[in-house]
C-alpha cells in the first residue's frame, strides 16, 4: 500500500508509543494538530490502524503460564455446535491469540494464558469434556511467562514501514 511521508512519519511515532497526541505528533513533525487527525482518519479508512491495545506484563498480572494449542476442529464441529459455543475454543478469555490456518491435521492454532497449571488443566479438561470428538487439542506446548524473550512487534513495523 502506498503511503504517504507524513502517513509514515506518523504511523512510526504511533508505534512507538500509541498513546501519543496529535498536538505531540504535530510538534515533532511541523504539522498542525488538525493536519495530524486528518492523518490518523485516512490511516484508519485505508484499515492500517484497526485500534489500539495495550501491552501488558503477564507476570504482573499473574499470568504465569502460555500455552500454544495445535488444535483440530471437525468439519461436523460447525454443524453440531453453534459458532458462539466453538467461540469457547478459538476465543475464550484464556485465548490471547487465535489463528486458523489451512492444514488437514491442524485447522487452528492459539496462544493461551493462564493463571498456573492448575487453572490451564481445568480449561482444557472442560474443552475436552464438552465437544468431545469435535475437538481435538494435537499437541500444546506450556511454557512460562520467565521463558517469554520478545513480545512487541514494534521493531517489525518500523522496519516494514521503511520500505513502503
């Protein structure tokens, strides 16, 4: 997509810290604070700035414990359960991730949070209970808020916004 240098220059300083004002962006970027509003709607018409979310420590909010789910859905799934019910799979409120990817063995893959094991064994032990053959997790890797070495995006975005 093509952008323009104040689009760039803008989406840069959003990235790096989302919280920016417009009055900020425009001092930095000898704009007025109009001009920069003006850009922040036409970034959210093109569908570049869906929203903006916060990056939160897990720790600190005692969620120690991230699982990646490799998980089966059946294709009968979607004829027995409604979608919201299968929404207590893919979205749940464990579920920090969720995507749907194009295998015969695998048809999603999510990244959860948990509390601790106990609490990430009682939610799968109930997903299980629930859609019985519908639903099958393939395999789930635990691992520990501790392991956790990179979780922004933010070097990413910049990087692909120096080449557009």
């Amino acid at each position: 997509m093509k952008l323009t240098e104040n689009e760039k220059c803008t989406l840069k300083l959003l990235v790096k810290n989302p919280l920016r004002t417009n009055s900020d962006i425009a001092k930095e970027l000898k704009l007025t604070a109009q001009g920069v509003s003006k850009i922040r709607k036409q970034l959210y018409e093109k569908g570049i700035i869906k929203g903006y979310e916060l990056n939160l420590d897990y720790e600190k909010l005692d969620l120690n414990i991230h699982v990646i789910a490799l998980i089966k859905i059946a294709p009968s799934a979607f004829k027995k359960f409604r979608k919201n019910e299968l929404d207590n799979v893919l979205k749940s409120k464990y579920a920090v991730r969720s995507y749907e990817i194009l295998e015969t063995d695998v048809t999603h893959v999510v990244k959860y949070a948990f509390k601790d094991i106990k609490e990430y064994h009682i939610y799968f032990r109930s997903v299980l209970d629930k859609f019985g053959d519908y639903v099958e997790i393939k395999h789930s890797f635990v691992l520990s808020s501790e392991g956790m070495i990179k979780s922004s995006t933010m070097d990413l975005f910049l990087e692909a916004l120096d080449v557009l």
